[in-house]
C-alpha cells in the first residue's frame, strides 16, 4: 500500500471518527440526576450521599432535574431509589422534606457560547469586589469554565454571565471556599475521664452529661479555645469517645500548590480512584505541624505500615473533603510540604474533588458575596450562527463553480464538494471532543511531512506555528461564540483561495510552483495568527482559522491535487 492511498483511508477514517463524536451525544443520552450538596437537616442523608446518581424515585423514571424536583415534594413512606444502579430505601415521614442540590447530566458534543444559545446571568453584591472578581476569574480559570463572563456593575455589585448547564458549578465557586487542615484528636473516655496528649504535655479530661473540663475550664460541643498556641475545637462529646480538631493550617499558610507532572493526578488503584495533590505549606505550618503530631500514639495497619493512631482531616467551609493517616515516621518534624490525597468510588469525584482543592487552595477565600438577582440572558448573535452556515454554502458553491468553469469535469467538481465536507466535519469533530482534536492535530503534523517540498523550512515554522495555536483545542475544549464563527468564516476563505490557486496550478502544469505560494503565503498567515493568539479577547478567531487552515494545507488540498491531476489527464 503506497502512502498516497494510506493518507486516503487516514482521511476517510478521521472523517468517520469525527462523525462518531459529533453524533454520539445525540445517540447515548445520559438520564438521571446528580447530587451535588445535600443539606444537613435533610431526610434520606444516609442513601443520597454527594455524588450520587438517580435514575428512579419508586415508578418514576429520572432523566432530568425537572423529573427529580416533580416528585420530591410529594414524598411520604417507604421510598424505593435507584442510585448508582442499584436499589436503595428510605422512610420520609409526614413532615420531612428532601433537601439537595442537583444537576442533569454534564451535555457532551458541541457547545455553543452565551452569545449564540443564551444562556443566565447573577447579579451580586460586595463589599469588596475587586478581591472577588480576582478570586472568581482564578476559580473559572481551574474549572475551564471558558464561557463565562464576569464584570463590575458599581463599586458594590457585579455581574456573572454564563452558560446554563454550568448553573450548579457557579454556584458552587461563589462560595467562600476556606480550606483548613486539622489533626483529629480522639480521646478514650473511662469513668467520666481521659487524658489528652499535646506535645509531651498530658491533660485530664472530664466529662460530665454534655459539658467537658479540660484544664481549668467548662466547654461544650463546638467550643474552641487555645492550647500551648494551637486551636482547639470540640467536636464531639459522648461516654466512651471524645473528639477535638486541632488547627494544623488554612489556605494563608499554603504558599504553593504544585499541579505540574505527578504533584497532582487522579489514578485507579483496586478499583477505587486515588486523587493526590502536592502543597507547599508555610514554616509556622511546619511548626504547628510538629508540635501536634510529636510523640502522638501510633497504629501498625495489617499492610504494616506505622501509622500515628488519629488523621489528618481536610475541610472546605467546614465540610470535611478527606481525611489522611499519618506516617509516624513524619510524627514531630517541621515538614514543609504536604501530600493530600484521597479515595473515591468513581473517577468522576475524584476529579471534581482534586479539582475543588486546587481551586480553593490557589484562588484563597472569596470575600462575602450575595446573589441579588437571577436572569435569563438572550443570545445576542444567534444570527450570526445561520450567517456562518450560509456563507461556508456559498464558498463551496462558488469554488464548486469555479472548478467546473476550469476543468469543464463534473466530477472535479465533486471532489471540490467534498473537500468542503471533509474539513467541515473534521472541524466539527474538534468543537465536539478534545481526544478527536488530539488526534487530527497529531495526524496533521505527520500528513505534512510525508508530502515532498522544496522550501523545508518554510513548513517545518508554518506547521510548527499551527501546532502552537491548535494545541489549545486538546488542552480546552472549544465554546462556539461569535469569535470561532469568525474564525470559521475566516478559515474557509483561505480554503477557497488555496483551492484557487492550486487549480491555476493544475491548469497551467506549474502546480508544484503554486503549492510553494500556497506554503508561503500560510506561514504569513500563521505568524499573524499566533499574535491574534496572543491577544485574549480574539484568540478564538485565531484557533478556528488555523485549524481549518492546517487541515486543508496537511490534508485535503494534496490530495485535491493528486486527484484533479488524475482526472484531468484521464
């Protein structure tokens, strides 16, 4: 098989992979709703945990949030769920409400901006707004929530644009996100008393009904007060067990979270999902550190391995994300950096809480903020979606047309057609999926060099430029805005010149000639590209030209060429 056909059948098999991930979100919809907060006084905590995906609530089926809040509010008796696939019961009594927070399922394939399909707006008020919209802008950043538009109303209030299905994820991030690190302290309780262990200093504890004596004072549940300079809180007072946190560090102590190579991943391990993150903590981390965990008790577990007998415990907003046994190896030293890590059934929560640790640990606390009003926002260029369809019909009529008026062969003409249709699907492919965009940005880099040309250099910069501004579609999934429909408006217009000139070529036996203005003339573009790429407001433009520049110049436009030459010597 000679390379010419081997590239034929790469094409043909791209364009069927492109199809497959433009058309498969349509075909495999996910039902069921997820549960992404759940309130303390709610009922059924037990069985609706985070995380969790329902599908069913007794008879009725669940596919959309619409479904979930329908019934929830009529609710009474036993309650048959299916969740995570399997069956679950709960009793909900006269008077108890379901209280969660949900979404739909996460909506694959093409997405399309604010400004084309619409989408909602927060108004908030601040006592600080600048902070905010630092603090915010980090956290979209982390989430990629491209999409979303913040800006300053007034010196007190500002506004939150953004796509519909991101609802539940905005919501999230306007919370304050404090992250704290706490030893658990668990103290056994014999005859009403207990001794509790503080760097090498033993205290007499006391319990007597709800109310705890601990060195010279009375407390209750919830109380905090210092100990030897760290933080000591309450958390759980009972006969036989009594529970502290003490403040080991918060986000002001983190001075760097490390997310590059293995610092911060999520892998499987026996079936479970295991997300690790590496941070960087302050010396009056460290020292804290060392004084809470030094002579500590320790525990040999059944894999032996010498762990201080309480964990480190990982809050966001006083919401325990993790908890993490201790090496007692460790137990004492004035570390300085820290590895946080946790379990999860599924990838899917592993990655949202790795997620939401670097979000909070890099971004710090939010300032108060309040949502004041909530709004639909109406696309403002949804027209310009049905322009950009119309106008890539045009292009390819008019070179459809051009080409008969050359070559006088309807099926050249054919062949034009399909060019169009293969980088519109190609194109289609990458807004759809960013492992489709991998591999056609990967394919086109090779498909370039197994083509013969005189000026290497001129392709080795031109390819080398378009691989730099194409990247950005495997890294982050592309939004249709205004700006790709530009692009795309863009991108095909350069292909109709390209075709242009290589049908000159063709004509007038000088193809190879055309092909090198073809190359030069791209290598201008792709330089004037890459500072477009740089500017942030219009580096979209920039993506979608390129990318439909480089799969005519890697792909199409050859073999256009080796076919019209076939068929006109025929």
């Amino acid at each position: 098989m000679t390379i010419k056909n081997t590239k034929l059948i790469g094409i043909g098999f791209l364009v069927v992979l492109s199809l497959i991930f433009i058309i498969s979100p349509f075909l495999f919809k996910k039902s069921g709703v997820t549960i992404v907060s759940i309130s303390p006084d709610s009922v059924c905590n037990e069985v609706l945990l985070p995380g969790s995906i329902i599908t069913k609530i007794d008879e009725t089926i669940i596919k959309t949030p619409d479904d979930f809040y329908s019934v929830i509010d009529d609710l009474e008796g036993r309650i048959n769920f299916i969740i995570n696939g399997g069956p679950r019961v709960c009793e909900i009594g006269s008077n108890e409400k379901i209280d969660v927070k949900i979404m739909g399922p996460e909506k694959k394939g093409i997405k399309f901006g604010v400004d084309i399909n619409g989408g909602k707006e927060f108004v908030l008020e601040s006592e600080d707004v600048s902070g905010s919209l630092v603090v915010l802008k980090n956290r979209f950043d982390s989430y990629a929530l491209k999409n979303t538009e913040i800006k300053s109303i007034s010196e007190k209030s500002f506004s939150i644009t953004f796509n519909s299905n991101d609802e539940y994820k905005v919501e999230k991030l306007l919370e304050p996100g404090i992250a704290s690190v706490k030893f658990m302290k668990n103290i056994e309780i014999k005859n009403n008393t207990g001794k509790f262990l503080l760097n090498d200093n033993t205290y007499d504890v006391k319990i007597n009904n709800d109310t705890l004596g601990f060195n010279g004072g009375n407390y209750k549940i919830n109380d905090e007060f210092l100990l030897n300079g760290i933080n000591v809180k309450i958390y759980n007072i009972t006969e036989n067990y009594t529970s502290f946190f003490l403040d080991v560090f918060d986000g002001e102590d983190v001075k760097e979270v490390l997310t590059a190579d293995q610092n911060s991943r999520v892998f499987q391990n026996q079936g479970q999902y295991v997300y690790v993150l590496n941070i960087i903590i302050s010396e009056e981390a460290g020292k804290r550190f060392s004084k809470i965990t030094n002579n500590q008790p320790s525990v040999i577990n059944p894999q032996g391995e010498d762990y201080l007998q309480d964990p480190l415990v990982v809050f966001i907003d006083d919401n325990i994300v993790t908890s993490m046994p201790i090496l007692n190896s460790d137990s004492g030293k004035e570390i300085t950096q820290l590895v946080i890590w946790g379990v999860e059934n599924k990838k899917e929560q592993s990655d949202e809480k790795l997620i939401m640790l670097i979000t909070c640990l890099k971004s710090g606390r939010l300032p108060d903020v309040e949502i004041v009003e909530r709004k639909d926002v109406e696309p403002e260029n949804k027209g310009l979606l049905n322009l950009s369809v119309y106008f890539v019909d045009g292009i390819a009529a008019l070179s459809c047309v051009y080409s008969f008026v050359r070559f006088k062969k309807t099926k050249i003409v054919g062949i034009v057609l399909s060019v169009f249709i293969i980088e519109s699907l190609l194109f289609l492919g990458v807004v759809s999926s960013h492992v489709f965009a991998f591999i056609l940005v990967v394919f086109c880099c090779i498909s370039s060099f197994t083509n013969k040309q005189s000026n290497r250099w001129i392709k080795w910069i031109t390819v080398g430029l378009m691989f730099l501004i194409s990247f950005a579609t495997v890294v982050n999934k592309l939004v249709v805005n205004k700006y790709i429909l530009f692009g795309v408006m863009i991108g095909f217009s350069v292909s109709m010149i390209q075709l242009t000139l290589l049908n000159e070529g063709i004509v007038k036996a000088k193809d190879e000639k055309f092909s090198n203005y073809i190359w030069k003339s791209s290598l201008v573009l792709s330089v004037i590209l890459t500072i477009v790429f740089f500017l942030q407001d219009y580096r979209n433009i920039s993506i979608a030209s390129t990318i439909i520049t480089m799969i005519g110049l890697t792909l199409t436009k050859p073999e256009y060429t080796r076919l019209v030459k076939k068929l006109k010597g025929s």
